[in-house]
C-alpha cells in the first residue's frame, strides 16, 4: 500500500506550466520569434548608447546617404542627415514602451472588468457586455483621431487613447473563461472534497485564467503597436523630433522614390517584429491550450 | 424574427447617440473657442458670429439643435473650409471611398472564398500555402507599409501604373489602391474560410452525402458551402470596420480624395466640426452595417433563435 505523500510524489512531477513550456520549447517557430523579439528590444534598448551618432543631429557630409560602412551610417541617413539605425532604434524604443505601456493597461482593464461580469453574473453581467459590444461597433481608429485631434499628441495620451479602445476582446475572454471555469467539473469535484474557496480560485481558477490571459497578451501587444503606427504614419501620433516605427515609415514612403531603404528598413523592422509576435502567440496558444488545435 | 429585428434595431440607437454625444462633448470640453484666432474681430462681429452658430447658447441647448441637425442629416460648416459646410465635402468624397472600398471588398470576398474552398479540399497544396501566406503578410505587413512597397515596384520600378492621384474616376488610378485592400481582406476572408470549410467537410452530413455517392462539387457547391460560408458573413462586420483604418491609410498613401483623406487633413488642420461630422457619418454607418451583418446572420443560420 503506498502512503498518501507517496502517490502525491507520484501523481505530482508535472504541473501546467512546466508541461506548457515543454511544449513551447518543441515550436521552433516561436523559440526563434522569441529569440528574435529579444535581440531587437535589447538592440532598441542598449544599441543606441553603442552607436557613435546621435537620433537628432544631423550629419551635413551625408544626407540621404546609402547604407555604407564607411561613415558608420550602417543604414544611411535619411533626408536630413541622421543615422537612420540610431532613428530605428530609438523609434523601437518608443513604440514597444507604447506597445507595452497599453498593452499592460488594456490587459489589467480587460481582466478586471470581464472577470467582474463573469463571476456576478446577471443583469450586471449582460449589462457590462452590452457596453462591449457598443465598444466593438465604433470605428475607434477615428474616435482616436478625434481624442488625438483634441487633446493633442503626448506620449501618454497616445497610450491612453489606444488603451480605451483595446481591452474588449481580453475583457470577453476572461468573462467567458470565468464563467465556464466555475461550472467546471473539476471545481465542483474539488468543492467535493472540501477545498475551501480561496484555494479553488487560486488552485484551479487562477491558472486556467492565467494561460487565455497570456496568449490574449501576445495577441494585444501587435495590434496596439500596428494602432500607434498606424496613428504616427497618419501624422496624428509621437512628433518629431522624437520619432516612432510609424513616424519613420511616414518619412520614408515620402522620399522612397529616390530613397528606398529610409522606408524598407523601418518598415522590415517593423514586420519582423510583428512577425515574431504573432509566431509567440501562435506558440503559446498550442503550449497552453492543446485542445484548440 | 420581427421582434428579433427591432430588439436589434433599438439596442443600436443608444450605441449611436453616446458615440454622438461622448464626441460632441469632448469637442467642447477643449479650450479655446472656434473664433479666438490671430486676427481681432470687434464685439459686434463676434456676436454675430456666435448667434449664428448657435455658440451663445447654452450647452444642453446646442447639443439638442447639433442632434437635431444630424437627424435631418446636416453635419453642420466646416471651421477651415469658410465656404464648405461638412455635407458638401463629404458629398465630394464619399463616392471616392465608396468604390475603393465596396470595389476591393466584394473582390476580396470573390477571391477569398474561391481560395478557402480550394486551400481546405486541398490541403497542404500550392493554393492552401498561398492562403496561409497571404493570411501571414495580412496580419504582419502593415497597409502603410505594403502599400508604399506596391508603388515602389508597380509604379516606380515597372511604371505600369500611377503612384497616386486621382483622375476623374479613370480605372488606372483605381488599381493600386483596390489591390492594397483586397490583398489584406483577402488575407483574413480566405483563413476563415479555409477553417470553417475544413470544419464543415468532417461533420456527419458531409459523410452522409458523400456516402450517396454525390461527386465532390455538388458534395461542396450544394452541402457544405452554406454553412462554411456563417463566419465569413460574421466576418463582414469587423472587416468594415477595419477597412475603415486601410481605407485612411490607403487614402494617405495613394493620395485619394476621399473620406479618410478627409479625415486626416481634417485632424492635422484641427477642423472641429469636419472630424466630429465625419466620425458620427461612419459610425452611423457601422452601426447600421452591423445591424444588416448581424440580421442577415440570424436569417442565414436555422441554430440561432430570437
């Protein structure tokens, strides 16, 4: 007979996550995406401090000058002479501390007002719901011109306003997954047995919320940088001087008849990093929810 | 079904009236009023000008006659554009929109459901790598970035065509940008459609007709198209929406005359009334998309009961 911390031992060995990272680790795809992704934002974060030109001084000696070796303009310079590396770099800065900024605060948004939906239930439940699906109906990409419009162009009200308009689909998620998760078998089997509240909601609620809530995650943080791109290449996002992805691409596809790389560099940059992120998600879901394939 | 039809129809109205109204007020909760500009107007002038516009009013008041407007359909002046009001430069604009718009999306529903069917009866062929290709450059490639890529090598490298402008509706101005649209809808149209066809072709009614004997078009053409084909209709709401953001894009970059245009230059030059008129236009208008998208769902598909 073997005693009960015996069969814990035995029945142990693999929790949720150590299984999911297992599985994470077999898609190629996503390790190099992750990989990838890492090197950029270290490059974004340290490569600017390494490289001898500065993101806002102009170089006279070369403007729009080819990618060369020579001068140390790896990527050339666009039209007024800076380093379009150092530009890129410092631009990626910007846009993942939007794409994070937003991303963390539409996330906690999303999270805090679909699980309220989901566990009172009701007419407060259909209610929050009905002001999702209005959300989903506004075109929001006006609405934020219109906020940008108003109240102007700030770093921080480019995130808010991105913010107000990207925490519905994690919010229909978790209210979903809440209301399925306490239904569950596994909860009542545990409920069952005498587990008291506090330890079914971190034991068996938390986790299986934790793993939609990271893949919804990857999925928010492109979407929101696409959003902040999308507003700086329409001249409504970050102003110069300081400078996004979406402010290089708009000066880029402006000079790209003469100058193409000012617009195939910011813009690769970009896609890559999209890319990647799109990969991790892809990867993550697999890792974490076999069911779905 | 017709009180189905007017649940649906009255729970869009309060989406309009707070798009309305949270628009409308945050227009006037920014200071500085439309005619403090650099040049110094007498009092009387300005009198005049705010009795006109109906500024000497209180708040409540010109909210009521700003929705009044609007139900009769009058966006109200330009601020920038003295002697434009806001349906006259929309009236320009809209049929520019309209045809890239409609045009790439009944193309890309052309085209991306022919290339669902073919991707999901052949698996793992050329024309299912050519979706999830597609599906990928959709979903990575930005519209700004692949629309400027597009110039580069149609219109710059090759010269067939013009990198922008707009002649009078002449087709040859038309092609780029209803390419740029089509390949990215097209991109989401035929992942869709390649799953839920996939989906569709393992259910126990497609064994039954294929275990009759029926060949493969009519097992596909007559059983299972119909019912794959309920998500990309479910599809066609959020696909107007997000044609809305390529539309301002691809307006940008390909120079068009049209609403997005509008829009942007409207938000560069702060034109208060332009921006405010043109976001509750499109939103009526996705709202009542939405509303036929959503109608014409509950009508296609037997499961869903009113």
């Amino acid at each position: 007979m073997l005693k009960a911390n015996e069969i814990e031992a035995l029945v142990q060995g693999r929790s949720l996550w150590s299984d999911a990272r297992r599985r994470f680790m077999r898609n190629k795809a996503a390790l190099v995406s992750l990989c990838l992704l890492a090197f950029i934002a270290l490059a974004c974060v340290v490569g600017p401090w390494l490289l001898p030109h500065a993101f806002d001084s102009a170089d006279w000696d070369a403007m729009s000058a080819a990618p060369s070796w020579k001068n140390a303009h790896f990527w050339g310079t666009d039209d007024a002479g800076r380093d379009l590396l150092v530009r890129c770099l410092v631009g990626g800065r910007v846009s993942l501390t939007v794409g994070l900024l937003a991303t963390l605060a539409s996330v906690s948004l999303g999270i805090v007002w679909g699980a309220t939906a989901g566990f009172i239930g009701g007419k407060v439940d259909s209610l929050m719901m009905r002001i999702v699906d209005m959300m989903y109906a506004i075109p929001y990409l006006l609405i934020a011109i219109l906020l940008v419009t108003i109240l102007g162009r700030e770093f921080y009200l480019v995130v808010l306003t991105i913010t107000v308009f990207s925490w519905m689909d994690m919010a229909r998620v978790v209210r979903g997954q809440t209301l399925s998760l306490r239904s569950m078998e596994y909860v009542e089997a545990a409920r069952a047995m005498g587990v008291s509240t506090t330890r079914i909601i971190f034991r068996h609620i938390v986790p299986n919320l934790l793993g939609v809530v990271v893949i919804y995650t990857t999925v928010t943080v492109p979407g929101v940088i696409l959003t902040e791109s999308v507003l700086s290449f329409l001249g409504l996002g970050i102003q110069e001087p300081m400078t996004s992805w979406g402010v290089l691409i708009q000066d880029g596809a402006k000079a790209m008849e003469v100058t193409p790389w000012i617009l195939l560099f910011p813009a690769g940059l970009l896609s890559v990093t999209l890319y990647c992120f799109n990969f991790i998600g892809d990867g993550l879901r697999d890792a974490l929810d076999p069911k779905e394939r | 079904m017709w009180s189905y039809t007017l649940r649906r129809v009255l729970s869009a109205i309060p989406t309009m009236l707070v798009v309305i109204t949270v628009c409308y007020l945050l227009l006037h909760a920014t200071p500085g009023g439309p005619f403090d500009s650099e040049r110094k107007v007498s009092a009387a002038v300005l009198a005049n000008l705010q009795a006109k516009y109906h500024l000497d009013l209180p708040l409540w008041q010109q909210y009521l006659l700003y929705l009044k407007s609007v139900l009769q359909g009058d966006l109200g002046a330009s601020f920038r554009y003295a002697d434009w009001s806001v349906n006259d430069l929309v009236a320009s604009a809209l049929p520019v929109s309209a045809i890239i718009g409609g045009g790439s999306l009944v193309l890309s529903l052309v085209i991306g459901v022919t290339l669902g069917i073919f991707a999901a009866l052949r698996q793992n062929s050329m024309v299912d790598y050519l979706v999830m290709l597609l599906g990928n450059v959709g979903s990575a490639v930005p519209s700004f970035v692949l629309g400027p890529v597009l110039i580069i090598i149609f219109a710059i490298g090759l010269q067939w065509l013009p990198a922008g402008g707009w002649n009078n509706f002449e087709l040859r101005f038309m092609v780029l940008p209803i390419v740029l649209l089509t390949v990215i809808n097209v991109s989401t149209i035929g992942r869709v459609m390649r799953g839920s066809l996939i989906e569709v072709l393992h259910s126990n009614f497609i064994r039954t007709a294929r275990a009759k004997g029926l060949p493969t078009h009519i097992v596909v053409l007559r059983h299972a198209l119909k019912p794959a084909l309920l998500p990309v209709v479910s599809l066609i709401g959020p696909l107007a929406i997000s044609s809305i953001t390529s539309a301002l894009v691809t307006e940008t970059v390909f120079s068009l005359p049209g609403l997005g245009k509008l829009i942007v230059n409207g938000a560069g030059n702060r034109d208060y009334t332009l921006v405010l008129g043109l976001v509750v236009l499109i939103t009526v208008l996705t709202v009542a998309l939405n509303l036929l998208v959503d109608l014409a769902y509950a009508w296609l598909d037997p499961k869903i009961r009113y």
